[in-house]
C-alpha cells in the first residue's frame, strides 16, 4: 500500500506547530488580558488569522509578555500547574513544555500529540502527567504502548508474556519513570504493574478493545501509519485520554516519511477540533551533546 497518499502537507515547514509567538505595538493589549477583557478579536486582528483551537500564542511588547491558549471562542490564561508540580516537583523548562503540560492535565482535550527532537520532554512530561492523573483518582491506569520496528529479533522470539516481550522497547518509558520518581528503584512501577495501573502492550495488540478510564500513551507514534493510530484513537472510552509522542525525523520503516506518518496527519487533522491539541517540542533538554546532535547530525 502506498502510506505516501495520506500526506496532506507538502512541506516539513507546513507542519502545524501548536503555537505562534506575536510582537505587539501597542502594551494596553497585555493590560487588558491581565485584566480579564476578551482580547480575542483583538490579537486574531494582529495576526491576521483566527487562532486554532487549544492553539498557543505568546504575545510580547518590550520586556512584557503572557501566555495564553484559545479555549472555545476566547484566548484564555493558561492553567496553573501549582498541584503537579507539588506532587511530583517538576517544572517546564520552556515555553512549549508549559504548553505541551498544560495540554497533558486539561480534562477537556482527550487527544495530544507531541512532537520533539530527542530529549526535548516529550516522554517524561507525558508520563509525569499519567502519574498525576491516577493518583488523582482522574484514570485508573496508564497503558503504554508503541509500534515495534525490531532490529534484530522480532517480538515473537523474545521470552515471557506480552509485558515481558515489551520491556526491551519501552525502556525510554522505564527510564523516564525513574528520574521522575527521584531515580528510586522500580519497585513501585512493579507495583503499579502488579496492581494493573500500569499495562504495557505492543500496537498490534490494540485492535478489538476498549480502553475506558485510561491514560493511552503511544511512543514512537512516527513509526504508525494513520491507519493504525486511526484504530486505537476509536478505542477510546469514557473518561480517557490518548496521548501520541514522537520524533517525525527517526522513522524507522521505508513506507512512511515525516510527512505520511500518522503522527503527523493526525495533528494536521485534528487541528480544528476543540478536543485535541497538539504542540511541537523545539528544544533539547536532555543534554547539549543531545541537543547538538539532533541539530548536526
């Protein structure tokens, strides 16, 4: 099958970002934000354009500046992250992860997409804000899955049930767990696994169920076609969430590109509803070698 007809953009440059920074003239349009006025006209004026839904925009004059989403009709201030933080003592280290976070912790938009140089949080700030859901009493469990593109043995080969087979590709997740847990041992993620707060599944294993009450999360999404996403996003349940990650430049199958990957065509997509969001990650927060790398290579 050809994956190629499935792109809807022609260009990496065309790919829907989540945000837009504006430059304004004028500083009585932040007073008057800050000041809870509607200034939705207002900015879409500047603009020249109407902002997407859950779309981001920081707007700056001199040394001022706000955040803030379009939620509905209106441009609104983004919600506090005080609690996760509390509870997990972690903070965006830049704007798009304040974006990307703001997203993972709304109740109201049940599909994100991020996409992300390595390093760049995607991963971690998505299973931080897993953990906060269920601890929350907001899902029952995470489940955790990806499309496995072998190098070398194939799943099948491996020793040990389907959460044994999936430990190999889901060791990001495994690591990201441990930094966020103050590098503890994984005696709480068996736990959380024993307890079926935790399930691990490979993509194939999707089809057929339902998943209610659930923080989805699906690594590598740059590696599924629309097709596959199409069929885990339609089971989704009540009361749950999806959650796509990935790096649209490390595809690792030759029948889909940056822009034919189901990542990408679901966040262009999406981009006009009200119950998705979507943010592309720029910056490297792994390491500078990371980050270099990324960029360079």
């Amino acid at each position: 099958e050809d994956y190629y007809k499935d792109k809807i953009i022609e260009e990496v440059d065309e790919c829907y970002k989540g945000f837009v920074d504006l430059e304004v003239e004028d500083p009585e349009i932040i007073d008057r934000f800050y000041n809870n006025e509607n200034i939705t006209l207002d900015i879409e004026t500047l603009l020249e354009r109407e902002l997407y839904p859950n779309e981001f925009i920081c707007v700056k004059h001199k040394s001022q500046s706000f955040l803030a989403s379009k939620v509905g009709k209106r441009i609104k201030k983004l919600n506090k992250l005080d609690e996760i933080d509390e509870y997990l003592g972690i903070k965006p280290r830049n704007r798009e992860q304040t974006y990307a976070l703001n997203l993972l912790c709304r109740d109201d938009v049940p599909l994100v997409s991020l996409t992300g140089i390595a390093g760049s949080g995607k991963t971690f700030l998505t299973l931080m804000a897993a953990l906060d859901s269920i601890n929350k009493g907001k899902h029952k469990r995470m489940v955790i899955t990806r499309n496995i593109q072998p190098v070398g043995r194939d799943i099948g080969f491996l020793p040990g049930d389907a959460n044994d087979k999936m430990l190999p590709w889901i060791a990001p997740i495994i690591d990201n767990f441990q930094q966020g847990m103050k590098d503890a041992d994984l005696i709480y993620f068996d736990g959380m696994r024993s307890r079926g707060q935790i399930e691990i599944a490979p993509l194939a294993f999707m089809r057929g169920r339902t998943f209610s009450d659930t923080f989805l999360i699906i690594d590598e999404s740059q590696n599924s076609t629309i097709h596959e996403l199409k069929t885990v996003i339609t089971r989704i349940g009540e009361n749950s969430k999806i959650v796509l990650l990935g790096d649209v430049d490390q595809i690792d199958t030759p029948y889909i590109d940056s822009l034919s990957n189901g990542l990408t065509v679901i966040a262009e997509k999406f981009k006009n509803e009200n119950l998705a969001g979507h943010v592309q990650l720029q910056k490297g927060e792994r390491s500078a070698l990371s980050y270099l790398a990324s960029k360079i290579i």
